[in-house]
C-alpha cells in the first residue's frame, strides 16, 4: 500500500518531522547556557530575607556573564519559591531535580525547611549548597551538600561570650518551635552554661500566632538581665511590638541573628537592640560587591545573607570551569579541591573541611540605632 | 493580680461579640454557623483597606462592620436558607464550605501577609502594675457598650421581645403574627455587623490576617457551647470563662510541684485547657452552664 494513499498521511509526516527540528533547535538552544537552580522564600514569614538574597543571587549571575559567563556559555540560574514550607520546597527542588535537570540547587533558608530539601538532592546526588542555614544537622545531611555559612555550634559559642561579655549572667530565651530554634536554644544554653552564666526561662515559640503575650509574660517572671531571641521577621515584630507594650524592653534584648530578626521591626521599636548576626560582607571585596549592590538595587542589602548568595553563585562558577563539565560528580571534586585551598568570597575566604563545611566563619556583633543596624 | 484580671477581661472581650453574634442568630436558625467566625475577619480586612486609604478610623470600623453584617445577610439569604430546607447539619456542612470559601477569596484579594494597621504609636496605659495598649482599652469599653445595648434592646423593645418569642417557639410566634422572616434578616444583619466589628477591634491589635477567623473558632464555639447556644448572654459568660481558664493556665507556675524555680504550660496547650472546661461543663450541664434561662427562653 503506498503510504500517500492513506488520507492524512503526508500531512502527519509534515508534522511530525516539522515538530522534530523544532525539538533539535530548542535543545541545541537550550545547551547554549549551563543552568543552576535556587530554593528561596519568596513568600512566607521570610519573604523579606528571600528577596534580599535572590537579588544577591541575580547580582552574581550578572557579574559572572559579564566576565564570559561558564566554559564560554551563558551562565543561568532557575529560582523556585519555597512558599516558606518544606513541602512546596521540596516539590520546587524535585522540579529543579528532574525537570530542569540542575547538577547544582543552592537553598534554602530555615533549617526546617533546607534539611529535607538538601535531604532529597543528596539522594538524587544533586550539589546542594547551603547559603543561609546555621543547624548543626547540616552536617550529616551527606556527601553532596555543601555549606557557605558558619554552622550553629560556631554561632552559639559567639552568642553566649558575647553576652557574657556583657555581663549578662541570667537569661530568659525564646526561639521558634522547629529544627533551628531547637538548635539555638540547646546550643545557646550549653555555651552559656559552660560559661557560668543560667539560662533562667526557655520558650519555645510556636510560628504564626497573632500574639505572643503570653509567652512574653512568663517570661518576665523570671526576672533576667537580659532577654535572649531569636525569630523570624514577622512573627518577631509582633514579638518586639508586644514586648513594647508589656515594658519588657527596659530589660536589654539581644538578638541571635540580628537582621533576620528585625527585618519587619518597625525602626521606633527596634531602636537599642543589641545582637549578633552571620558576618555579612569582608574586606575590599565585601565592600566593593555592596556598592555594586546598592548601585543595581537602589537600597542596600536589609539583611545580611546575601553575601552567601552572591559568594554560592561565584563559587559555583568557578567549580565548573575547574572541573571543565557540568555533571554533579565532577562539579563536587571540583569544590572539594577549592574548598581546600580558600576561595576569595565577598563574605571572606572561604574553607571546607573535611565534611565540605565552613571553616572559621565570620560573625558582627551589631547595635540597632538610629532606625538601622550598625556595627558595635 | 491587677495584670491577671486585665488579661482576662481582655480575652474575653477578644471572644464575647463574635460568640454573642453566634449564639443570637443560632436562637433563630437553630444551626451552628462555622462561616461566623470568618465574618469577623472579612469585617476586618475591609476596616483595614479603609483605613490604609485615608478613612478615619472610627468611620472606617463603622463600615467594616456594615460590611460584615451585608455579608451574613446576603449569606443567609442567598445560601443558608435554601440549605436549611435539609435540615441543620446540611446547613453546618454548607457553612464550613462557605467558610472555606471566604478565606480563599480574602486570600487571593490580600494576600497571606498580616496587614498591620498604621496606627500612632502612644505609650500603654499603665493602671496599678498592669499595662494595657490604648486599642485594647477601646476593644474592652465598645464591647461593654455594645453589650449593655443588646441587653437593653432584647430585655426592653418590640423587636427583642419578638426575637426572644421567635426563638424560643418558631410556629406559635408564627401564629401571632410576628414576620419571622424580616426579624431573622434583622438579626443576620445584627450579628454579622458584630462580628465584624469584634474582629476590626480585634485586628487594630493584631494586625488584619487570614487566620484571624479560625484562631477564634473553637474559642467562640466553645463559649457559646457553655453558654447554651441560642443564649447570647450566656455566650458572654462563656467568654469570661474560657478567658479565665486559659489565663489562669498560662499564668500558674508549676515549678513548685516540678522542683524548678519556674515552670509554666507552653502557651500551646491552653486550648487545652479551655476545652477541658467546656467538656467537664457539658458532662454535668448538657445545655450549658444557664439551664434553666435556655429553656424557658
């Protein structure tokens, strides 16, 4: 039978080998940028942090294409919302995973929600960069995660000197109720217990609430020199605005990771506040990317996280023209062997260890006054 | 002492015209309404975009409770009164979806962020050892208002006197000539109004947000429960006690009987506490702590 005698046939064929080049072409297109993905909390209690460091992140990506770009093609990053829940997170890293095929995912923000994401990625044997999480459970997470940012236990220890350096000896804490404030809470204590010093009340907050004023009155009747919080911005500027209103801010409040803290705090009431915070940008280089930064942005960066973004993406970078291929396996070596030897980052040099976490991380000790953060 | 009993009145006036509200139109449309609560929080999404946009305060709570009592009669109009033909559960079930409904289309106008008021900011009152914010104060007085006006509109006018017949015996007041139908709508529009006021009193200090109905469900449910629904007084009462119950349990300090300085119950648990109450209350009292009062009216 002679195939142009069956009605339609010719027409199919057309189709079909129109649809063909037009798959070839888009594939030979789509191979001209070498593609990574992000996890980030554009929406959620943190969208605030999450839209700082995906500007850090963009501002990476910029300056990379704008040097060339990686192994001569066009450098592309894919960012997935995290709605701020593990669940949507972890659907936007399965995405990233096996749609759009990424051999690196760097994300996500709070330890709840980065430790099954970066769970999931490792398994897949997917690169997963954490940029903004600090529990000490980062650590096992496995062979393919690695971390940009100062894990808790470096945190803690920094915290609790701090605030025995500031004569403080009895303490009142407050933490969210999930994997990271858990780890400060624990972490804080024993730190500060090691010191000599009685961590008098631990509340453990539960997130989304409308109030927290009852938290906070049990809280004050322990009567501590000073209060010790951390939480995220927008249940802690109910935190802050109530503590105002019940007259607990005569007592000083000092704020493990200070702008994640206040990052929706309105200035009038964040105003003496005292803390800690990751330490956000080094040296020349440091300096140099927050110009750049708050030429492209307008406003300078609100918190301090996106400095690992922008050092994640530069990182990344450098890990694929070492490794000169863009398969996970390879590119791991690759950062395994720069981790090594210090990558110059705008957030200092950067190390690994020999569990590919960061050596020596950098920390400020911060103020709030004159409606923002200055260092103390 | 004096802080304890502020908290207290505090949450109950947070409770007492949402469960006020309920408890009023139940008496008429014998179902319990799950929507109710979410009346409150629509009332105050709309007092909040009026204000944000440069209505004064005071006119803009007027007209998100307006609002709020549009929506109950327009709800029950359109889509309670066709399902109470089923019979209440059908009803309630329908409620739940409306409520569901309500919040995914507040959702999709405002977003999920809470929508803080832009409020001056004044120094709190301080009454002896106690602090209370000027908005709290304000919630507490125009609940004290709002509820002496109700007792007096149910205890001394036509229009509570035919409410209190209506509910307590549909077809004979029927009989004498009462507009069951216009009084319901009357109330509708009441309660919802109410609600939607409690809520945008609720949200100046709170700040307007998704989840401002359900945090209140069980809580008004509860109070109502114990007040005997169809008993708007009792519902206040209710109030006062689920209110000093989650005080009192937040407030008492185990460390004695655990050995420690201090230990307190994790906030989390209060509500706990409060159904505790209400269970023990019904074990013994089935139609709620005023018995008698439910019965006769």
């Amino acid at each position: 039978m002679r195939s142009s005698r069956v009605p339609g046939f010719r027409r199919a064929r057309i189709a079909a080998a129109a649809s063909l080049l037009t798959l070839a072409g888009t594939a030979a297109w789509a191979q001209d940028s070498v593609n990574i993905g992000a996890v980030l909390s554009l929406t959620g209690a943190n969208a605030t942090v999450g839209e700082d460091v995906r500007r850090g992140i963009m501002l990476g990506v910029e300056h990379v294409n704008a040097k060339g770009g990686v192994l001569g093609k066009k450098f592309n990053i894919i960012i997935e919302d995290s709605g701020g829940n593990p669940t949507t997170a972890l659907n936007a890293a399965r995405k990233l995973a096996t749609v759009d095929k990424v051999p690196v995912v760097m994300g996500e923000y709070s330890s709840g929600i980065t430790l099954p994401m970066a769970q999931y990625l490792v398994k897949e044997g997917v690169t997963h960069l954490n940029i903004a999480s600090s529990s000490t459970k980062i650590r096992q997470l496995g062979a393919t995660s690695f971390s940009l940012v100062g894990l808790e236990n470096f945190g803690n220890q920094f915290s609790a000197k701090d605030t025995w350096d500031l004569g403080y000896r009895k303490v009142a804490m407050i933490a969210p109720n999930n994997a990271y404030g858990q780890g400060v809470l624990e972490g804080y204590k024993a730190e500060f217990e090691k010191l000599g010093g009685k961590v008098v009340t631990e509340v453990l907050y539960t997130a989304g609430q409308s109030t927290y004023r009852r938290e906070l009155q049990q809280m004050s009747r322990s009567n501590p020199d000073a209060y010790v919080y951390t939480a995220y911005g927008q249940e802690s500027a109910v935190i802050n605005r109530e503590a105002e209103e019940l007259g607990l801010r005569k007592t000083p409040w000092y704020a493990i990771l200070m702008s994640m803290s206040l990052s929706d705090t309105p200035p009038a009431i964040a105003n003496g506040q005292i803390g800690m915070e990751l330490g956000s940008v080094q040296g020349a280089a440091g300096k140099a990317y927050a110009d750049a930064f708050k030429a492209k942005y307008t406003e300078g960066f609100k918190t301090s996280y996106t400095g690992y973004g922008y050092d994640g993406v530069l990182l990344t970078a450098a890990a694929i023209e070492k490794a000169k291929a863009t398969t996970p396996a390879a590119i791991q070596a690759a950062l395994k062997e720069i981790g090594a030897t210090g990558f110059p980052g705008v957030t200092g040099t950067i190390r690994f260890d020999q569990d590919r976490q960061r050596v020596d991380p950098p920390y400020d000790k911060l103020k709030f006054e004159g409606g923002k953060l200055a260092p103390r | 002492m004096l802080q304890f009993l502020v908290d207290t009145v505090l949450r109950a006036s947070d409770l007492a015209l949402i469960a006020l509200g309920l408890s009023m139109l139940y008496g008429l449309v014998k179902f319990p309404n799950v929507a109710h609560v979410q009346y409150a929080m629509f009332g105050a999404y709309v007092t909040y975009a009026l204000q944000s946009s440069g209505f004064p305060l005071v006119g803009a709570l007027l007209a998100g409770s307006v609002a709020a009592g549009l929506l109950t009669l327009g709800l029950q109009v359109l889509v309670f009164q066709r399902l109470l033909r089923g019979g209440p559960a059908i009803a309630m079930i329908g409620s739940l979806a409306v409520a569901m409904l309500v919040i995914a289309i507040m959702q999709g106008l405002a977003g999920s962020f809470p929508r803080m008021f832009n409020l001056p900011r004044v120094e709190p009152l301080v009454i002896g050892g106690a602090r209370i914010a000027w908005t709290q104060l304000y919630l507490m007085g125009t609940t004290i208002v709002l509820l002496a006006l109700f007792m007096l509109v149910l205890f001394h006018t036509r229009l509570g006197r035919a409410m209190r017949a209506l509910s307590s015996n549909p077809m004979l007041a029927n009989a004498s000539g009462l507009n069951a139908e216009r009084i319901t709508y009357c109330v509708s529009f009441a309660s919802g109004a109410i609600a939607g006021l409690g809520g945008s009193m609720l949200a100046l200090s709170t700040g307007a947000h998704i989840n401002l109905g359900n945090d209140l469900l069980l809580p008004v449910f509860a109070a109502a429960i114990l007040g005997g629904l169809g008993n708007p007084i009792g519902a206040v009462f209710g109030a006062l006690l689920i209110a000093l119950t989650e005080t009192a349990v937040t407030n008492l300090n185990f460390g004695p009987l655990l050995g420690r300085e201090l230990a307190f119950m994790p906030v989390g648990y209060i509500s706990a506490g409060s159904f505790l109450i209400l269970l023990l209350a019904l074990l013994f009292k089935p139609y709620g702590l005023f018995d008698r009062d439910v019965r006769r009216v």
